[in-house]
C-alpha cells in the first residue's frame, strides 16, 4: 500500500524528530528511520545542552567562551546566533516534556554543569542520559501527535 504524504522525514533523531513535530501542524508527516524510534545518536549522546538560563551568565560570556573554546575555527556570526537562540531551544524541549536534571536544594533551578571550556555552569543535562531523555520525551510527543497527522515506518539500510 502506497501512503501519501505532505512530509518526509528522513531520520528520528532531534533534528528529524523536532521538524517532524513542528510540520505535523501543516500536513502529514512520515519518519522513516533505520531500525526503530529509538535507533538514533540523539539516544547515546550522555554530555548536555549548554545555554544561558541564569541571571549569573549572559550571552556575551558564552559566545566569548564558545570562540575562545573553538580556536579560531568557529563562526563568529553562527555562534552569536546560536547562543541567543538557546533559550528558546530548552523552552521549546521543556515544552515537548524534556525533563532536565533540578538542584536538590529545594528550589525548581536547573542543576547546571561547568564543562569544557565554559566559565559558568550553563550545561542542562538529565543526570548521564541528556540525549535518552530527549528523544524519549520527543518519540511520547509525537506518539500524541500522530494519531492525527504523523505516521512512523521504518526503513532499514542495506
């Protein structure tokens, strides 16, 4: 059976999996992935996401630390626009069910890492599996959503 559709996606992982969820508000979506929902890098990947989210960071000190991390091979421009993006990125996360790791101290604050070449604690993480519980988080979002415009098959390379 041939099934028509207003959206291919190629992939299951955050890329594919984020465009898949947005263009289902237009049309229907397949995702056609390699082995199943959760054969993506998007699972394995254990580091975090950094941003800006606390008033003791800015943008300007993360874009200092990301070319200054980066050597020179980094673009200027693509930087800037990617830190400054990155709030809305974990809103939109959060909004999908992404639940990032909370201080214990009794408060509803992120527990923010300090790695590699970053100054201040801006890393969001899920304890060690930060890409487990994002892609797990989407695959949920997308199971509610595609009773109505998304569908998923599987593809398998040869």
């Amino acid at each position: 059976m041939i099934e028509t559709v207003d959206f291919l996606v190629i992939g299951g992982g955050l890329a594919g999996m984020s465009f898949a969820l947005e263009a289902a508000q237009w049309g229907k979506v397949a995702i056609y992935v390699k082995k199943g929902d959760h054969d993506a890098n998007t699972f394995y990947a254990q580091g975090g996401i950094a941003s800006v989210t606390s008033e003791e960071d800015s943008f300007s000190r993360h874009i200092d630390d990301t070319l200054n991390a980066g050597a020179g091979l980094c673009n200027p421009e693509i930087v800037r626009i990617t830190v400054e993006e990155g709030p809305d990125a974990i809103h939109w996360l959060l909004d999908k069910g992404v639940e990032f790791s909370r201080r214990q101290d009794g408060t509803s604050s992120f527990d923010l890492g300090k790695e590699g070449g970053h100054t201040k604690r801006r890393v969001l993480h899920s304890g060690d599996i930060t890409g487990r519980a994002i892609q797990l988080a989407l695959l949920k979002k997308s199971a509610l959503t595609r009773t109505s415009n998304m569908s998923n098959a599987t593809w398998r390379s040869t």
